[in-house]
C-alpha cells in the first residue's frame, strides 16, 4: 500500500536527516557564540495573533486556518518573528534569541519552494545599528563553516521611503510600490516597470541603477554608511543595494538578503523593525535552502556494523565497548552476504566480524567498505582495555589537540588540531596534516607556502587525547604571519611584545584572496 505525502511537503531520512542536523548543530553553535539564548514556542497560534498588524502581506495570506473542537480560529506559524511579542514580555534589553523550527505556507509549490519549511531566526530586541552588523556577522559565520559562497545586500526602508516621497509617489501607494520593486529578482524588469506605472513610480528604476555616490544626498543614507562601517569592523563584506525592499511591510529600517549564485531564492533575510514601541533586528536563514547548497560532508564520524557469526554474547560486548568509545554502531547476526549488503545500503562504513576464529585468536577483522581494505586488530585495541596504538578520536568532535615542536631546537612553534583522517595522510606521507575547523576542511601544513612540517617523531600524552609532533620546519616559519613561531608575542606586566623576526612577510608568500 502507498501513503503518499501531501503536496508540498518532504521527509528526511538516513545521510539527508544527518545533514540537516550537522547544519542545525553550526546554527546552533555559532548563534550560541554571539550570545543569543534558545526560545522553543508553538506551532499553533490563535489566528488574530498570527495575522497581527500585517494582514495585507503576502505571507500573511498564505497561513494554514485550522479550528479545534471548540471552535476556536487558529493558524499555523507561517514565520516565527510575531511570536517574539510574547517571548520578550518580561525580558531586559536587549533580549537575543534565536528559534529553529517548522513553519508552514499554503501557497503554491515549486522550485524550492515548500509548504512545510525548517526556518532559523535570530532576533535582538532593544538593538542599534551595531546589532545589525552582528547579526550579519552570525551569517558569514555560518555559511563560511558551510563552504558556501555568498553575497550579502543592504539597503534601508528609510532611503526607499525618502525617494518614494521625493519623487512624488502618493503615500497611500508606498507599500503598493515596495511590492512591485521586491518582484525585481523574480519578474523582467519590463513587467516591473509596468506594474509600476499604475502608480506614476517607474522612474524609480532609473534612479535604482545609480552610482552609490548618488544616495549620499539622502538623509537615510547615513544609516546605510553606519551599518558598511560596522559590517567593516565585524569582517563582513556587504554590497548595497537601493532596490532591496523586502515585502513584510513591519521593516522600518535596515534590510538585507543573502543570495548565492546555485540557487534563484534567497537563503537569508531580515532587517530592523519595531515591536511594541521597541527598535528590534532579525534575520531568518532556511535549513532546507542551506542543506540543498551543502556539497561537502560535514560530519566525519565513521559508522560500524559488528556482525556477529554465531558470537552473539562476544558481539554484543564488541558493539557496546565500540559505543562507549564514541562510535556508532549498530548489531547484526545476518548472513555476511545479507549483512553486507545492509551496510552498504545504510551507508555503514565498516564492518568489524566477530565469529568463532576471531574470539579464538583475540584479534577481529575490519572490513572498510568505502576502500574494500581489511585489516586485523587485536582484541584488547578494539575493547580499549589497553591504551592504544593511535590518538582516541573519540572525545570533542573527533578532534584532538596538536603540539608541535622544532625537533633540533625544542621550540615550541603552533598548536592545532588532528582527526583521524589527518592523522592517517600524516603517517602516510609523514609531512604534517591538520584538520582546520575555520575552514571546515583538511590543512595540509605548508600546502600553499612551501613551508612544510616533515615529521620526525610522534608522541601521545597518557590519556591519548594530545599529541605532540616533532618537526622540521621547512623554511624556518610555522606562523602563517610569517614568524618562526605562532608564539611570537610574549606577555609581560599586561602587555603583549613581539620578541621574534619575521622569516617572511606573508603578502609575498600568500594569495591576497584568502
């Protein structure tokens, strides 16, 4: 029998839902760090409340009606700024918050496009220019950990508001006409132009493709230079763009999108707008949009089968001990032909053999079914009851810290991290490889400078959650600035002094772009 789903509406399974949650997890992470605090509220709202003051925007118009047996008129969220009327009473300013969540649209489907959606806010209540910036800031964060490229686009309702009136546009007609110059991205200009038209506003679309020296006559343009100078200071690259609009007429202020050049829709928006006499800013990121964008794995977790030939007591002592040390791994007594097939089918990465002649000699068959390479480990390495041969990879995310040391001076020069899988392209090709949780990626030391790190001994701390690298430092520098080593500053009576010379000037070495 088929249940098919209603139309407009997925289900997640399997490696998709595992990477809707390492996305949802960077979200988390990086709105944790700018100190915003979680807020979980309904799905389900009195309609009046969903509606609000916006009852003639689009999205407005789209909510799920539902009655209950009371009759009384409810609606699904179709956003989740309107419920932040309720969640800041009782809170001091400003108040930050951030919400992850499903909200729901009956509009029609395509594209991308769906009724039931994953939307991420971030909100601060009681906010300057300067919280805009940040919370433009929090999106770089999190798209740079995604690898995606972006563009970020600024304007201020203020500025459009103050051309709108210099050009003699009715005031009556102002909401009419930002609706029409929000359509610029989805419909020919020659269609905008005539929708225009209807109220005297197609001129707008000249002045639209001016210089940005051209808006500095406007008063409301200062908030656009304040918010560029902010963004300057947070490391933000922003484009300004005066025919940004934004349809939800609440935005009183600053607004912004984020576009990309994979996909046509827009993956973040907000701006500032006023809740309760109180000047707030936001933005939502869409976890659907963002997992559709996501090339790379995120996670490097390896996942294990241990299949049991006739060894069941001996598995499932295996898989428990294998779970305690942190990997994931899931218990079968089927046939091997079978059981392989599962695997791969579910994506298992490897697959640990526990039968008779394996309990016998102590020592357990690995399978890994990405290369097809077996190898044998002993019985004590795989139930940890002995300290190990290599780092345990099974603490902080798979990542463990990293010491290096100059082999012949003993001068300590960086500190990074290892996983696994740097671990191993270390001891293949013995140059030091790093993981980088910047750039999200391996970081092979020396790959773009030259200054390679050949490795000459490999130490483990008791616990084996640290390891210290001896090195030769090819080219006499470590530090990406260019000093001998990243420990090049020396801290004295408060005071932070440079006490090495640099080997390098880094502009000479590095491409600009990076």
């Amino acid at each position: 029998m088929e249940y098919p789903l209603v139309k407009g509406f997925k289900e997640f399974t399997g490696e998709e839902a595992r990477k809707r949650e390492a996305i949802r997890k960077i979200l988390v992470e990086s709105f944790e760090l700018y100190g915003f605090e979680p807020a979980d509220a309904p799905v389900v709202e009195y309609r009046d409340f969903v509606k609000g003051d916006n009852e003639s925007d689009e999205a407005v118009s789209d909510v799920f009606k539902l009655t209950d047996k009371g009759g009384r008129d409810l609606a699904l969220r179709y956003e989740m700024t309107f419920q932040l009327k309720r969640l800041m009473q009782g809170k001091k300013r400003p108040y930050k918050r951030y919400a992850i969540g499903p909200v729901f649209r009956d509009e029609p489907v395509a594209g991308n496009r769906l009724r039931q959606f994953v939307q991420c806010d971030v909100d601060t209540v009681g906010s300057e220019i300067r919280d805009e910036a940040e919370v433009l800031a929090v999106v770089k964060r999190v798209l740079t950990k995604l690898d995606i490229e972006f563009v970020i686009n600024i304007n201020n309702r203020k500025l459009l508001n103050e051309i709108l009136e210099k050009s003699n546009i009715e005031k009556m007609d102002w909401n009419k006409v930002i609706k029409e110059i929000d359509k610029l991205d989805k419909l020919d200009e020659d269609e905008v132009y005539n929708n225009l038209r209807n109220y005297m506003a197609q001129d707008l679309l000249e002045i639209f493709k001016q210089p940005e020296e051209y808006f500095e006559k406007y008063e409301a343009y200062k908030e656009i230079k304040e918010l560029k100078d902010y963004c300057e200071q947070y490391g933000v690259e922003v484009t300004f763009l005066p025919s940004l609009a934004r349809g939800l007429s609440y935005y009183n202020g600053s607004v912004f999108e984020v576009k990309t050049k994979k996909i046509k829709e827009t993956i973040t928006a907000g701006g500032s707008f006023m809740f309760e006499g109180v000047q707030s800013t936001g933005l939502s990121l869409g976890l659907d949009r963002l997992a559709i964008l996501l090339d790379k794995k995120l996670e490097d977790v390896e996942r294990y089968m241990v299949l049991s030939i006739g060894q069941e007591e001996q598995a499932i002592k295996v898989v428990e001990k294998m779970r305690d040390k942190g990997y994931p791994c899931i218990l079968s007594s089927n046939k091997i032909s079978k059981a392989l097939d599962y695997a791969n089918s579910t994506k298992i990465d490897k697959v640990v053999f526990v039968g008779e002649k394996e309990v016998s000699n102590k020592s357990y068959k690995i399978k890994d079914l990405n290369s097809g390479i077996e190898k044998t480990v002993s019985e004590s390495e795989i139930l940890g009851e002995t300290s190990g041969s290599e780092p345990d990879f099974s603490k902080a995310g798979g990542l463990v810290p990293t010491v290096v040391q100059d082999a012949e001076t003993g001068k300590i020069l960086m500190m990074a991290y290892m996983n696994k899988e740097s671990w191993d392209k270390t001891l293949d090709g013995g140059k030091a490889c790093y993981f980088s949780r910047s750039r999200n990626k391996l970081w092979l030391k020396g790959e773009e400078s030259g200054n390679f790190q050949e490795v000459k001994e490999i130490r483990l701390d008791c616990d084996r959650d640290t390891i210290l690298l001896r090195v030769n430092q090819v080219g006499g520098a470590a530090c990406h600035e260019g000093y001998p080593s990243c420990f090049f500053r020396e801290y004295n009576g408060g005071e932070l002094k440079i006490v090495d010379k640099k080997v390098f000037n880094p502009e000479d070495v590095y491409d600009s772009t990076n």
